[in-house]
C-alpha cells in the first residue's frame, strides 16, 4: 500500500518521499500518428482504396474486408472474446454483479467459498455448477453433501461451458447462484455488542480493488472483527471475484452499507465507539496505542491514497505502523492484518 495505508518512515529532511515510478499520459507511436487503441474520434477517417473519400458502406456488399487480425479484448461486441468489468471480474452480465444500491453477492465461485455458502445457512442457494473434470477432494465431497441435505439442484458442465458462466479468472471448477447478501444497519452492527460485547469493527474508505476487498474480508473474519462498513458509492461490494478472494467471509461477517463515511463515523462516535484510522501520515504509532475494551472502529483508506480528509479529521486518532526496511508502503490488506491482530491481541489482555 502506498500512501495512506497505514505504514509511516522518518524523513531526516522532513519532506515526502518521491515516488519511484508513476504511470504518465501515454505516448504517441513514431510519427506522431494516432495510436492503435480506440481513439477519441475525433481524427480524420483515411478513406479506403478506390472510395469516393465516405465511409465505406457496411457489410459485404460493396464494402472491403478489414484488414488486420480481428478485434480482441474488451470491446462492445458480444462474440466470444472476454469482458472486462470496471470491478475486476471478467466479464459483465446484469446478474451476479452488485446491484446498484446493495451488496451484490449473488454468484459465488471458489470451492471454500461455495462450501461456506451452504455451510452459513444464511440465504437461498438456487444452483451450483461444477466442473465434469474436477478430481475427487475432500471439499466437493462437503459440496455435494450440503447440497443434497439443502435440496439444492447441482449441476455438471463441462470446462468450456463453466468458463463462460464464471466471472472470475478461475473458479476452481464450482460456481454457485444464491440470493444476494443483505445489508444490516449501522445502527445494528453497534447494539449487537459483538462478540465480547463490545464491537470490533472496520470501515473501508473507498476501496476499489475487488482483490483487495476479498482479502480485507477474510482477515477481519478470522480476526474477529464483528461486522464492517462500506460506503454505498465509489467503493468496491460484493463481486465474484471478491466472494473466492474472501474465501466464504462474506457468509459470516455482517457488513452495513453507508451513504457516507464521515457521517458514519460522527454517528459510530455519539454511540460511544471509538474511531482509529490507519494511515501512513498517522502521528501515533499503533503500538503506541492504549486500546481497551471499549467498542472500537478501524479505519482504513484505499491504495495509493490513504484515508480522506474528511474521514481523517473525523476520526478520534490517526495512527501508522512502523516501517523498518527499504520499502516506504504496505498493501492495504497486510497492513490491516497487522492492525486488526494488534488491536485484537491487546483487546484480549
């Protein structure tokens, strides 16, 4: 993670750090002509061979072939190339991605993720998609098992059609279609009490990165952090690729959608919780610390930008983690790993 995720070093000449390479306007290829990819438009046509200088006319009739190899990649059309979706998930299709005001979740792949599906209980699973040619394993065993007791249709696909059902690069042969997850209020992550009574929570501050989102929520799971907040726009919910990245998190961590972080916080504090962001401009190392069992929210900001201003200042404390080596960041997933181990492991004392 770069700045703002929560590592911090000393600078004898006080000043940032620069930064050791950055991606830059793309270049013109050699003559200034235009460049391969899509342009914006607005650059001349060159007529074809023989034309009266329009436009070709479309289709076979009276028209050239193109020349070149044919179009690949992201492209409008719906042939057999790949899609990309702005999420990170391979291709983009109205259904299994997030729904514009909730949490998504509604196509699960991985196979501990789809096991943790069935095994949580905690919304309808309507299919499952296995692969033919999957060996035998101990946990599509578990799959088929918990499938026949929950009396949910699975059904065998071969490579190719699977593929073109998963979102993701692979799914490990096990794709599952269930309800969406549901959003819990705010309000209700607090007057649960968690899991000692005083909640342990995470709020993410615009992470965008679908991988990223994954790996957060598994490590706040297993941490024990009682339920976390995303905000409702500019955020990353629940896609494909982050239920196989969460590894089946998303069936047991409560998570509260909110218009706005700021105004989420200001509320999390008039209940009494204490809110820490983690950034590398954090003035108080989170070793320094004094955490008790008071209910308490971690805070943390999306790669490469670190917590807002608007968050920051709300925040009761900002801390960093102390960076020892040659590196000037963390990925923000391993430093709220470090952080949500910490605060766990003092909590506990």
């Amino acid at each position: 993670m770069s700045r703002g995720t929560g590592g911090s070093r000393n600078n004898p000449s006080g000043g940032k750090r620069p930064a050791r390479g950055g991606v830059g306007k793309g270049a013109s290829p050699k003559g200034g002509g235009p460049g391969r990819g899509r342009g914006s438009g607005a650059g001349e046509r060159t007529p074809s061979r023989g034309g009266s200088g329009g436009k070709p006319p479309r289709g076979k009739a009276g028209g050239g072939q193109r020349s070149g190899p044919p179009r690949r990649g992201p492209t409008a059309q719906t042939g057999s190339s790949v899609r990309y979706s702005d999420r990170g998930d391979r291709r983009t299709r109205p259904s299994a991605t997030t729904s514009r005001y909730g949490l998504g979740g509604d196509q699960v792949e991985g196979r501990q993720a789809v096991r943790e599906l069935l095994l949580a209980g905690t919304r309808k699973v309507r299919e499952i998609f296995l692969a033919e040619d999957l060996d035998p394993a101990p946990v599509l065993d578990d799959i088929r098992q918990l499938a026949r007791e929950q009396r949910v249709m699975v059904t065998e696909l071969g490579r190719k059609a699977l593929d073109r059902r998963s979102y993701t690069e692979s799914s490990q042969g096990v794709v599952a279609e269930a309800a969406e997850l549901k959003p819990v209020e705010l309000e209700d992550l607090v007057a649960d009490g968690g899991r000692g009574g005083s909640p342990f929570l995470l709020a993410l501050d615009g992470v965008t990165d679908p991988r990223n989102l994954g790996a957060l929520l598994r490590t706040a799971e297993c941490a024990g952090v009682d339920g976390v907040i995303l905000p409702r726009h500019r955020a990353a919910h629940v896609t494909p690729t982050v239920t196989k990245t969460a590894a089946g998190a998303v069936e047991h961590l409560p998570m509260a959608l909110v218009g706005g972080l700021p105004a989420a916080i200001e509320s999390l504090r008039s209940a009494g919780v204490w809110v820490v962001g983690l950034d590398s401009a954090g003035p108080t190392s989170l070793y320094d610390l004094t955490v008790a069992t008071q209910p308490i929210c971690l805070v943390a900001g999306a790669e490469g930008k670190g917590l807002s201003r608007l968050v920051a200042r709300r925040c009761d404390e900002v801390v960093s983690l102390p960076l020892r080596g040659s590196l000037d960041s963390l990925n923000v997933a391993a430093a709220v790993a470090i952080a949500t181990y910490e605060i766990t492991r003092r909590r506990s004392l």
